[in-house]
C-alpha cells in the first residue's frame, strides 16, 4: 500500500523573544495526539504540548532525544536547564530510557510534532528496544518527555547532519527504514529550495508496502530497495543499499583517494560510527545512515574507491545489526 503524504509544515513560523542565556536545548512534556499508521513497518505519533510553540528545528534531519518511561512510571518534572544531571543522578532502576529520534515535522503554530517510528515487528531488525516497544503499544493521551531544540535560544540549537558544500551538483543519499524520516525531510528540502543539483535517494525498506510517496524535487531520482520479495525469499540487510550506491555514477575524480581517517579502525560492535562532511568544495556530496555495517561499507566505497572528497561524506551508523535497535 502507498501512501500519499501531504507536505509537511517544517518552519518555526511566528515571533517569540530569543534569549541568550537560553539552553540551546530543553525538555518538553508532550502528550499523543494522533497515531497515524504509514505502513506496516512506519508509525506516525503527532505530539502536542503547551510549550511546543517553543520548539525549534535547525536541519532538515534534526535529532531529538525522547524519554520513554518505565511502565508504570510517570515522566519526571525535569529541570529546563539541567535535565541530563537529574536524570543521571536517578535511580537507574526506577528512571526511564532516552532515545534518540529523528523529527519528522514541527507545526509550532499548532503546538504539534510528529516523529516516525520503525515498528521492529514488521521490519525485522532484530530485539526490540524500549522507545519502539512504546511507540507499537501508544495510545492517545499517553505522556512522554521530549528533548529537543530550543526555539528560545537565538543561534543553532545544532543536532543536524545534513551539510553539502557550496556548489556541490551530485547528491548522493542513501538510508534504510531508520534514515527514512531524516531522508523524507532532506527531500523536502531540497524541493523547497528548488534545487538545481541532481539529487539521488536510495531508501532499503523491509517490504514493498512500505514504499511511502515522499515529497521530493521533481527531477529526483527515488529508489526503493524493499528486502522482502513477493515469493517470500528476502534479501540481507543492507546489501541492496551498499549494491545501488556502488552502481551510482556521478562525478569524481578517477584515482581512488588516500584515506587518512580512523574510520576502518573503528569497531561498530563497539563504538558509534559518525562523522559529519565538513568539506569546502566538492563537487559531489552524500549523506548516508542506518546501519553501522552498511554505512561503514558505503563510505569506504566512496572514498576509497570512487575518489570522494572524505570530507564531502556525512555518515551516520544509527544502529548496529544483532542489538536493539534504539539501544
């Protein structure tokens, strides 16, 4: 089943007074409000709150951490400045988990926030982590603590990847179903933007029916890699990712590039595979996230062997294949 999504309203529109002494972060106390199923592998949860009109959003692929609690226990009357503190200084057996989502829109003149939740059950990603547990059995009116941008605060509240350099004229974007809120934003972005540059995506999903239509400029070129095939058999994760970039043409140098980064010494099973593009000049720019196997696979690629510009790669391992997927 496709579903056709309406554009969504991305601005932090309307006049509040900034403050310098602001945290550029804060928590806010939100309730459900609407739950939108997209697919069988994506949830859609609206939030609403008092002070979402507060709530600010830097990047298209804006982070947020969200505080699930325990079952049974209620959201903390956490401290605006000072939260992280409070929250560390809790008894650890009886404190809720923080999770770190991706926004999917920001409607401040609403009070209303939707985020994307991958549903484990249907994706198959492997044990099921409290913030995708929650989300699979939330109801209307049921409370949770977001921590996210604050729209008070006057410069970038920071915690977006999404960065080309100047003049870049190949994008290059590529995620799994855990990258495809960040990657549905980008999209919308660029459309926005009206874009000249060619603009490639390459979104691994667990099945045909979560194929969901994504506002995106008009001469993108989409692909939708589902790893269930209708004769049952399914395809390993990330292969069809690592697969579609590799035959990607764009524009870059012939010679492969000497590699000087520690990435290859990173070891995902371990650490957090992360590293945002900071490149002045590239003609080609690309954006990858989801899995940290996949991902890492991606980017060696790129740079070792198509001759990217190492600092015209943003690269994001979200998870890890075998662990929770919010762990």
């Amino acid at each position: 089943m496709t579903i056709t999504a309406t554009d969504a309203d991305t601005s932090t529109s309307g006049t509040l007074t900034t403050d310098p002494d602001a945290p550029p972060w804060r928590p806010f106390r939100v309730v459900v409000a609407h739950l939108t199923r997209l697919s069988p592998a994506f949830l859609r949860i609206t939030f609403t709150g008092d002070d979402l009109d507060q709530f600010g959003h830097d990047g298209p692929d804006q982070r947020i951490k969200l505080y699930v609690p325990r079952p049974g226990q209620s959201i903390p009357d956490f401290s605006p400045t000072d939260w992280y503190t409070q929250y560390r200084n809790s008894d650890p057996d009886v404190r809720g988990h923080i999770r770190t989502y991706t926004i999917r829109a920001v409607r401040p003149e609403l009070r209303e926030l939707d985020v994307d939740f991958v549903l484990h059950g249907h994706a198959g990603l492997g044990p099921v982590g409290p913030a995708a547990s929650w989300a699979a059995d939330a109801r209307i009116g049921d409370e949770l603590a977001v921590i996210g941008p604050n729209r008070v605060f006057p410069h970038d509240s920071r915690g977006h990847e999404w960065n080309p350099p100047p003049g870049a004229r190949d994008l290059i974007i590529a995620g799994d179903e855990t990258a495809v809120p960040a990657i549905s934003g980008i999209l919308e972005t660029l459309r926005l933007a009206g874009t000249a540059a060619r603009v490639r995506a390459f979104l691994e999903v667990p099945e045909p029916a979560d194929v969901v239509e994504l506002s995106a400029p008009g001469h993108s070129e989409i692909t939708w890699l589902p790893r269930h095939r209708p004769d049952g058999t399914a395809v390993p994760h990330g292969q069809q990712l690592v697969d579609a970039v590799r035959s990607a043409t764009f524009e870059a140098p012939a010679a492969a590039r000497d590699d000087t980064s520690v990435v290859d010494t990173v070891d995902i099973d371990l650490e957090i595979l992360w590293e945002v593009a900071a490149s002045a000049t590239s003609p080609v720019y690309a954006w990858v996230a989801g899995e940290a196997g996949a991902v890492k696979a991606i980017r060696r690629h790129l740079v070792r062997e198509r001759g990217v510009d190492k600092g015209a790669v943003t690269f994001m391992g979200y998870w890890r294949l075998g662990r929770s997927l919010d762990e």
